[in-house]
C-alpha cells in the first residue's frame, strides 16, 4: 500500500467510501481523518456513555494509527503501538495529530504521532512499522479455550446487530462492533473475576487494507480494559474514579478484524491506585495474532453522608 493511501478523508482507498449507510459505517467515518498538510491531521472524536464529553481513548489510539500510516513506507504495516495518555481529550472540538517521523527503512520505520487540542497535549503513541513475511521459524503459547466463534444466526450480539440503527448517540463506544461473550478461564492463582473475554468483529468490511485493520483492532483493544481491572473489587463500596494511563498493542502477524477473534483480557495486579490489564486476541484457528497491554489508574472514592 502507498504512503498516504489510508483510507483518509482525502484518500480514494476509504473502506467505507459508499453513499449508503450500513452496520459498522458509523465507526469507519468517525475514525476518519482529513489531511492538514504533510504530516497533520484532524479527526473528530467519540465519547462514552459516563462521560461523553471525554474523548475514548481506543479512538484516538486508532486516529494516530491512521495518521502514522499516512507517512509510512510502501509495502510496510503496523507492527506495533506504545500510547501514554497525557490529558483527557474534549469531544466538542476537533484532534489535531501531528507525525514526526524517527526513521524510515526498507523493511521497518518508526513514527511519532501527538495528538492535541488547542496546544494542549492528549496524547502520545510511537507506532513501529515492519514488512511482514513467513521466516519459517515460528512459536506461541497453547490457545486457552476458545469454544466456536459466533454464527449470525446463533443469537443476539452485544451492541448493535446487523441493520440495527446506530446509537453513538447514546455513547455506545461498542457501535459498529460485533460482541458476545466467550468462555472465559480463570489462571492459577487469579484473583476472582480478574479476567473476561469476547468475540469481536468490526461490522463493516475493511478489505485489504493492513493499516485500517491494525487501527480498527486498536479501537476494540481498550474496550472494557478497566472494568477487567476493577471487576474484583465491584462489591466494594464508594465511587470509581477511572483514567487510562497507557496502552501498548504488539500487531504479531496480518489478521482481519473485521472476522470474528476471540479477545481474552486478565488483570494480574492492582496494587497503589494502578492495575494492569493485559490481553490477546486469537482467530478462529487458534492463531495469536495480536498482544496488549494498558496501565490504568484506578482510585474509590466514599461518598460523603
């Protein structure tokens, strides 16, 4: 794929380039960019059902993704994302992402993209790129317990169905994206209820397209990351206050997000007012195609009688 050609605004490789409006359109057209000039963009943002005037992070995660690509090499795909949330974006006014690129090779390069509103920094992701090939050479841990991915006609998803109407909204940070819930294993030595998992599809056909692809798995990587981390302690008392800190997603081979994978996430810590949540997303043949990892801050707070 040529630099630049992203599925941007601007960009004539748009996944979601038709008139019409279908399952999953909504997602695609707000994770869409438009091109300043060389290495600037902006994007509008989505917020959530709590807070929605508070930008969802998996969103701008997914926009720097976007704008990264549009300075990367020919031929090379996302490899990886390490994204550290500086301060809460403001959905009533538009992201600028700007790219700066640290280096650029025949077969990787390295990206910086920050992401702010008025000057003020939202945040900061360093996306690596890398041509990928069969070496031959090649391992992964065991897939836990997948059980069968969804069938369309096995029962009600959660989210919107196929030709529901969209409820963004409403703040349903799931529009677009098909869920249902998987068996879900417990490790040795877990803390009760310190894991969860899904199947998941984006509901709208992205094609070839490796860097939409990698953006759009991005998005799904910070669904549900703090309620994994908080799910332990639900019957405890007072309020939660709730802040991603950082994210970090590993791209381990091509893959399609827009088929259904299996999200497994656990939290192994929380400890301080932090917890980590880590996760992996295989596909229906048991393959590990991507890894993830995000630190959030999460603090109880008693009402006052």
């Amino acid at each position: 794929m040529a630099a630049g050609a992203v599925g941007l605004s601007v960009s004539s490789d748009d996944p979601c380039a038709h008139a019409g409006r279908g399952p999953g359109c909504c997602l695609i057209r707000q994770l869409r960019l438009t091109r300043v000039d060389e290495g600037r963009f902006t994007g509008g943002l989505r917020g959530g059902r709590s807070d929605p005037e508070r930008a969802f992070g998996g969103g701008l995660i997914a926009q720097a993704v976007l704008a990264a690509g549009a300075t990367a090499p020919a031929g090379q795909a996302p490899s990886s994302l390490h994204a550290y949330f500086v301060s809460a974006g403001d959905t009533g006014r538009p992201m600028r992402y700007t790219v700066g690129q640290l280096s650029a090779g025949r077969s990787s390069a390295l990206r910086q993209v920050t992401a702010d509103q008025d000057g003020v920094t939202r945040l900061v992701v360093l996306v690596s790129f890398r041509r990928f090939g069969d070496n031959g050479a090649h391992h992964q841990r065991r897939a836990p317990a997948l059980g069968s991915p969804p069938s369309l006609a096995a029962g009600p998803e959660i989210g919107p169905e196929i030709g529901s109407a969209c409820r963004c909204d409403i703040g349903d940070l799931t529009c677009g994206v098909a869920l249902q819930a998987a068996v879900s294993e417990a490790e040795p030595g877990a803390a009760p209820g310190a894991h969860r998992a899904s199947w998941l599809r984006l509901q709208h056909d992205l094609g070839v397209r490796p860097l939409w692809q990698a953006a759009a798995l991005a998005y799904v990587s910070d669904l549900a990351t703090i309620r994994t981390v908080d799910q332990p302690h639900r019957g405890e008392p007072g309020r939660r206050l709730a802040a991603s800190v950082d994210h970090a997603v590993w791209f381990h081979r091509p893959f399609r997000v827009d088929e259904w994978l299996w999200y497994g996430q656990r939290s192994p810590v929380y400890a301080g007012g932090r917890g980590t949540c880590l996760g992996e997303f295989y596909d229906a043949a048991g393959r590990l195609v991507a890894s993830c990892a995000q630190e959030v801050s999460l603090r109880y707070v008693q009402d006052e009688a």
